[in-house]
C-alpha cells in the first residue's frame, strides 16, 4: 500500500519537473 502510495508520489513529481522544466527551457 505504502509503496504504491510513494511510486505514485515520485511519478507525480517528475511529471511536475519535467512540466516546469518545459516552461522554463
């Protein structure tokens, strides 16, 4: 449960830094 929780986490986050880093860029 715990893991899934905390993969769904880190997915979200890079989909957020590579959102950014595309405004950015």
């Amino acid at each position: 449960m715990f893991l899934v929780l905390s993969q769904q986490l880190v997915i979200s986050f890079c989909n957020k830094l590579s959102y950014y880093g595309s405004i950015f860029d």
